[in-house]
C-alpha cells in the first residue's frame, strides 16, 4: 500500500500507539539482546493537520525534561524519517505521553521513537515492514538520544527476546522465550546518563574477557531455545559493561545478589542502569526477588524503589486507537 495523499491544507485522523519499555543487554549482550515487558511504556499520537511536516510537538509526562524541539526528539526524528522514507509532505501534530521514566536503563527514547514511527506509518498507509520501520526508529533514537545501537528499539518494536545483528543490513532475530519466565525489574530513584556510560566502557576490551563475553552470549542464545533454566543462570554474565558501570549505581552489587539470594535465575543491569532486573521462574519468584531488591536499594543507597513485575511482552508496538 502506498502512503495516503494528505495535502497541506487538509487535516484530520490520527493514530495512537502503544510501544513497551524493554531490558537490553541482559548480561552478555551488549547492544545486540534485548527483552520487550509488557509495562511500563509510551505512547505517541500522530495526527493530520494543515501544513507540511512536523507542525507541532507536545511532551506529557516527562517533568518538561524532553525536549520539545523536533529535530532533538526521539519521536519527532522518527515521524520525519517514515515521512522522508514514504516521500510524503503530509502535516502531523505529534504528542508524546511518556510512561517510561527518564534515564532509567528500561529503554525510554527508544519506546518513543519506535511509538512514532509505528504511528506516522499506519497514519499515512505506508505499509512499512518491521526493518523498514526499525531503520525510522533509530534515526530518531540516535539523533535523540545519541545511541546508535537497536537492542532497546527491536524488542519495543517487535516484542519477544530480540538478537540485533551488528552491521548492515539491519538485521533483527525474535528468539523464543520461555513461557514461565517473569522478570522484575527495580528502578531506583537514580539516574545513569546513557552517554557518559558508555564512555567509561573506552574502545578495547582484554581478551580474556571477550571470550567469557561471546561464550556467554552464544550460550544464552542457546539456553532460550532450550529453555534451559540452569544455562540462562550460567550465561547471564556480563564480562564488559557492567564490571565498568557497576559503580555508577549505589548499591548494585548488593541488590543484585540479593535477587540471586531470594530466588531469582539471573540478575543484572538494565542497559546502563540504574534499573536493575531479575529474571524469575514465575511470579512468585519474581515477586520476592522484587521486594529483595527494593530492601537492598534502600539499605545500601537510601533510595525508593519502582517496582516492575512483568512478561515477557510478545507483540511489541500496538496501535491502541484510530480515529
């Protein structure tokens, strides 16, 4: 289908979608895994109005923290990438509505971007496939927010456990997911600015290292295709980043080990953090290891705590509303 034909003078319609936070990474993963929860998220509404392009923008709950300014924000750049991608001079309002708290490690710029690609496409009847609209996404995440990597944008996109292939052609892969896993996630009142995290990481690693690292990683491949519980607990171990980070986050060690101590299979850093997760078998056990985690916060760093209990979001972007 080829996109719909909006003149600049014509206005009405609009799309809102719905697109989930996510855990990237989960251990040996750097910027490759990543996990779509069914909660928390953003929303973005993408609606026709008279002009040409983007014709206005409006951010609801983010504390007036993200920006306003189109060519600074993640699902703006989105929008002008399916519009630029389907050569359309169509007029969109944009409204974003954060769900997703700032600076959390749970995927936030990404949700938005993914929300206003997904939501600019079905507006305009573009018929965008899943990379097409993947490749939108990111321009407004690394223009956004200065990644460049799609381990938070695939999976709130797509759903499910995503393996994102470096390089190009973009290339995405949804693993399976074991049907019992629930995971926790306790994001504390901190915050990790994603770059300077990512700066700390510098550019080489030991060899050493590397080799845990791939060893892992290939092994978590193969412990979700097998569901095997007792190889996801082996592989979730990150040689890299989060040996680096670590320190970025009060408390993390302990918190971590705390969730391992009340049940959790796996346990680690949520992107570059603060958000920490667990990996459970079932929601009892994610229920404990959540409240664990809340305690260890709390003692080590003297903070609150939002907790998050969820699945395993298997449909990624959802559009919630036409009109």
């Amino acid at each position: 289908m080829g996109p719909r034909a909006f003149s600049t003078d014509q206005s009405g319609g609009s799309v809102r979608v719905f697109a989930p936070a996510s855990v990237s990474n989960l251990g040996p993963g750097f910027d490759i895994f990543g996990l779509a929860l069914e909660r928390p998220g953003d929303e973005v509404v993408v609606r026709a109005v008279a002009g040409t392009g983007i014709v206005s923008l409006s951010v609801t709950g983010d504390g007036g923290r993200v920006p306003t300014d189109p060519l600074r924000n993640a699902a703006a750049l989105a929008v002008q990438g399916v519009l630029d991608r389907l050569g359309s001079d169509a007029g969109v309002a944009i409204e974003v509505r954060k769900g997703i708290p700032l600076a959390s490690g749970l995927g936030g710029s990404a949700a938005s971007a993914v929300a206003g690609a997904v939501a600019a496409d079905a507006l305009l009847g573009g018929g965008l496939d899943r990379i097409a609209l993947l490749e939108c996404a990111l321009i407004g995440e690394s223009k956004g927010s200065g990644a460049d990597h799609a381990d938070n944008a695939a999976p709130s996109l797509a759903g499910g456990f995503v393996l994102v292939l470096p390089g190009q052609p973009t290339r995405m892969v949804k693993l399976p997911t074991p049907p019992e896993m629930v995971v926790a996630v306790a994001h504390p009142a901190l915050e990790v600015e994603t770059l300077g995290a990512r700066v700390i990481l510098g550019e080489t690693i030991p060899l050493a290292a590397g080799i845990r690292q791939w060893g892992n990683a290939a092994g978590l491949v193969a412990a979700f295709f097998e569901g095997d519980w007792e190889l996801i607990a082996r592989c979730v171990r990150d040689a890299v980043a989060e040996p680096a980070r670590a320190g970025l986050v009060p408390g993390f060690r302990r918190v971590k080990a705390s969730a391992l101590a009340a049940g959790a299979v796996a346990a680690g850093l949520s992107g570059s953090g603060p958000s920490v997760f667990a990996l459970c078998r079932g929601s009892l056990a994610a229920e404990t290891a959540a409240a664990a985690m809340a305690e260890a916060f709390q003692l080590e760093a003297g903070v609150e705590s939002d907790i998050v209990i969820s699945g395993a979001n298997a449909a990624g972007a959802r559009i919630l509303e036409t009109e």
